[in-house]
C-alpha cells in the first residue's frame, strides 16, 4: 500500500520501533540470559528475511570477491554488538541505554574521520564536541546516582555502538550494490547459531523458566524490530535526505526513557534531563547537510559585524 511507504509514516515507525526495542531487551533480561535472548532474536529474524528474499528475487549471497563480508558482518554487526547491548542493560536502564545508543551518529562520524580521513564542515564538529560533552556529563550524573556498576553497562554499550559504527564504514564502502536484505538475511542466521552455541555452553539457559513477558519481548525483537525496523529505515533512506532521516536518533530516545518511566518507573535526573537538548542538538548538528559551512563562515561573519 501507498500510504505504508510515505516519509511520515516510515518515519513514525522507525522511531517507535527503535524506541520500543530498548524497553523489550529489557524485559527479555527478566527470565532469559543474554547470549540466548539476542541467539533468539536472529533466530527469528533470519527465516523471515530469507522468505523476503525468496519473495523479492534477491540474492541471499554476498558477490563473489566480497563473501568475506559474511562472517564479518555476521560477527561484527550482528552477534557482537547486539549481545554487548542486552548484556549493558542488565546494568543501565532502558532509557539511559537508548540515550547512549543514539549517539551512533556521532560515532560513525568519529570512525569517518579515522578510517576514511573524511573532512566535515566547522558545523559538524561543533556538534560532535557538544554532543560528547554533553553525553559525557550525563554518564556521569546517572553513575553518581547509582551503585556504580552503572559504568559496567556503559562500557559494554559504548563497545556496541564503536562495533557499529566501525562496521558501517566498513558496509558503506565494501557493500554498495549489496541488497539491505541480503547482508542481514544469512548473516543474521549465523549470528543466532553461534549465539545460541555460545549460551549452551557458557549461560547454561533453563529453557523452563523464561516466562512468557520475556518470550514476548524475544519475539517483538525478532520479528518487529529484526525485520520491520531494518526494512522501514531502509525504505525512509530511500525516500528521504539523509539528515532527515537521521532525525530519528533525536526521536526514539525520549520514545524510550517514556516507556522507562512508565514501566520500570526509572527516571534519568533533572540536570540530565536538561542536558538531553543540548544533546541531541549536538547529534543533529553532525548530520548537518551544510557541509560548506565552515571555519571561514567565523571570518565571513565578523567581517560583516564590523
């Protein structure tokens, strides 16, 4: 249908998803350990994209020449990542996770500058040195506030979102002409293999005591978030400017400390609240599309002052 592929309501449903996946990890964390609920995940995730691809002709394998990527992308952007973000939340809440998480656009831009020795405009860097600052701030507010194990959560979350977005330098330049479908398909099938194998040896799971909340929560991950919020983000990609549809990382941060107060009554504190606009002012300004602005912008201006 038309009207499911419109900018706003692609845009509507990545940010719900998103927002509403960070409050699912955690109630996976409830009965079900982390190794085996993010295994579950992609295990539900993989047979759906493959039927996906099956239905839309396109090709479960990488290219020849580029078949490496498999186990890379399988590895490195699905079992890593996702298992250190379910692992962090056993120690942040759900809405402090997702605030952390959405500063994936400054982190790509980091790994831009190393990897790739891209240039950014005065803009943009701007942004980033607000937004680490910010974040920074934050961090260290809610840790005060804890029992400190806070920082564990953290560092394993920071590890996810370095993981990604070294990973998606990695895709943006390897990947190109490569199908959404196709690095995510048979790659996250193999995540969910080696994740599952993971769990039976190291978290011994009792299969019998995960309740049916986490199930649900599992599920949700799999199948909405796994498949819908793949192909909706891909789709709004395809539709929009970048930086529009970078505004979701602004969006689907308060989704999520919202149903974190509301379910798990977990509040972030008045002062990092307030830095939350600083914040994702920050974030914005790195996806900022001026990219001629820069430092000469500052000269321009205070000739025109004086």
């Amino acid at each position: 249908m038309p009207l499911l592929t419109t900018i706003p309501v692609l845009f509507f449903s990545v940010c719900l998803i998103w927002g509403t996946t960070w409050m699912a990890m955690a109630l996976a964390l409830e009965s079900i350990p982390p190794l085996a609920a993010t295994g579950l995940r992609f295990l539900l995730t993989c047979p759906l994209l493959v039927f996906l691809a099956r239905y839309n002709k396109v090709s479960l394998g990488f290219p020849l020449g580029r078949r490496w990527l498999l186990p890379v992308v399988a590895i490195g952007y699905f079992a890593v990542p996702f298992w250190l973000m379910i692992f962090g939340e056993a120690y942040v809440s759900s809405g402090l996770a997702a605030v952390i998480f959405a500063n994936m656009p400054i982190a790509v831009m980091l790994a831009s500058i190393l990897f790739l020795k891209e240039r950014f405009s005065f803009l943009q860097y701007l942004g980033l040195l607000l937004a680490i600052g910010c974040l920074i701030k934050i961090l260290f507010n809610e840790t005060a506030l804890s029992d400190g194990q806070n920082w564990i959560g953290i560092v394993f979350l920071a590890l996810a979102v370095v993981i990604h977005a070294v990973l998606y330098v990695v895709v943006r330049q390897y990947c190109q002409g490569i199908h959404v479908i196709t690095y995510n398909a048979v790659p996250s099938g193999v995540a969910a293999v080696l994740l599952i194998l993971a769990s039976i040896f190291i978290e011994m799971p009792d299969v019998s005591a995960f309740s049916a909340r986490s199930c649900g929560a599992v599920a949700y991950l799999g199948l909405v978030a796994g498949v819908g919020g793949i192909l909706a983000y891909f789709k709004l990609n395809e539709k929009a400017t970048p930086f529009k549809a970078s505004i979701c990382f602004l969006v689907f941060p308060l989704i999520a400390l919202f149903l974190d107060n509301q379910i798990k009554n977990n509040n972030l504190s008045g002062e990092s609240l307030a830095l939350l606009i600083p914040l994702l002012l920050g974030i914005m300004l790195t996806k900022s599309s001026y990219s001629k602005l820069n430092l000469n912008w500052l000269v321009n201006y205070a000739r025109y002052r004086n």
